[in-house]
C-alpha cells in the first residue's frame, strides 16, 4: 500500500521533495525542475544515496507525485541495492592512492596514523598494506579522517603547483571540501577545491583533476579549448575520466557514519 506523509511534500537541504512509504519503507525523492526536461525521469544518487526526480519546469507537483507513486517500487529496489557503506574502523579495507589498505588499531601504539607494509613470513613477499591508527577506538575514525585530508592537500597542493607552473598562472589557493556533486571547483577569482576523497583514488586520477581545475583558470567553461589544454597537462585525462565514471562514486562509500 502507498500512501503520502501528510501533502507529499517535504523540505530537504532547501530544495523541494516528495515523501512517500513503499511496502513500511520510507523514501524521499528530491524533485529538480530542468526547463530543458521533456519528460520525467528517475535516478539514484549513488553518493547521496538518494533518488532524484527530474522533470519539466510547467510540470504540476501532482503529476510528480504520481509518476513518483507509480515507480515507488523501482526507487526502493535500486536504493536497496546500493553497495553497503564502509566505516572507518578497524579491520575495514580503505584505498589510499589507490591501494588497499587495512585499518589496524594500535591502541597502545604511540603516534597517530601511518602505513605499514605486511610481509608473508615464508615467503618475505609484501602480503599487503596496513593504514594504522594509535589511541583510543573512538578516535579512530576522526584521526583517520584528518590523516587522508592531511596526503590529500600535499598530493594536491604539488600537483596545482606543478601544472600552474606549466600554465603561467597562479591559483589563489587550494582548499578541501566533501561535496557529493563534484571534485573539483574553480572560482571566478581564482580559488581551487577539490574533495579530499581524492586521495583514496589512483594518483593519475587526482593528477588530473588538478589539471582540469587549473585549466579552468585559463578557460572558466568546458570548451574545445579547455579541454585541449587539460589534455596537454595532463596525458592520462581520459582515463582519469573512465576511471571516475566507473569507479568514482564508490569513495563516497568510505567513511560513513551511522
């Protein structure tokens, strides 16, 4: 049975959604209004871990509720198949550039967090990648957090450097965001940010976002242009492209509290 919450209609981050119970199941759809949009169509926000409405900008509310209605079922289905998330906790497995690392707490370890290289003990071959972590298990996961945030601005902050240096053109500077919709941004003024979770994917990856945010300094918009000269900073920027495509929405999965 499918029924609404009060009108339908909820108030999500600013933005209007539809609020709606599947089979003891609540689902929230935010609605986006394109005045490019022709028709209606539904999608799930593998970062967000949400679903998302798109639809024509005359389109009523009532006609969202109902298309919303009749594909409840989908929505919950694909939302239920969504990987599960992985906190920052010990024994989890975390890409660092992208390798993959245990987290192994040492509680009585001094120090904060820093990587250790497993080795078989017949063989003397690396047998892995430990990401370890000092102090106590409720720290874990905010020393965890602060170390990749730390690898993060250094990897990025070289690589800006390297390609403005390439450029001729300075940033204003480089900051860390967590944002879900992009990696990267580029102001008007000048200014740079990317996601931290950069530094959980391979290093070429990062390389060429940077490259990309930089180009945008020359170029504030996705010409022929801007793209030609992203490309000639950075040579691996289609696969940097594929790789995020594939693989990218998964770093959101790290690291998430309950």
């Amino acid at each position: 049975m499918l029924r609404l919450r009060r009108d339908g209609l909820a108030k999500a981050a600013g933005s209007t959604a539809l609020t709606l119970t599947h089979a003891g199941e609540t689902l929230t759809v935010s609605l986006r209004r394109l005045r490019s949009a022709r028709r209606f169509t539904l999608r799930v926000r593998f970062a967000a871990r949400d679903a998302v409405l798109t639809m024509p900008a005359r389109a009523s509310l009532r006609e969202a509720r109902e298309f919303t209605e009749r594909h409840a079922a989908w929505i919950a289905a694909r939302l239920n198949r969504l990987p599960d998330t992985i906190p920052f906790r010990d024994g989890a497995v975390v890409p660092l550039r992208g390798v993959d690392h245990s987290i192994a707490h040492r509680p009585s370890a001094r120090g904060t967090v820093w990587t250790e290289t497993r080795f078989a003990l017949d063989t003397a071959l690396c047998d892995g990648f430990d990401l370890c972590v000092a102090g106590r298990e409720e720290h874990v996961h905010r020393r965890i957090v602060d170390f990749l945030k730390r690898e993060a601005r250094h990897d990025l902050e070289a690589a800006v450097e390297r390609h403005t240096r390439a450029l001729g053109l300075p940033a204003r500077s480089v900051g860390l965001r967590d944002t879900v919709s992009r990696w990267g941004s580029c102001s008007a003024s000048g200014s740079l940010n990317f996601s931290w979770r950069l530094i959980m994917a391979p290093a070429f990856v990062l390389d060429y976002l940077a490259a990309h945010e930089v180009a945008h300094l020359e170029y504030l918009d996705h010409s022929d242009r801007f793209w030609a000269l992203t490309r000639r900073l950075c040579a691996e920027t289609d696969r940097a492209e594929g790789w995020l495509s594939t693989h990218g929405a998964h770093l959101h999965k790290f690291g998430v509290t309950e």
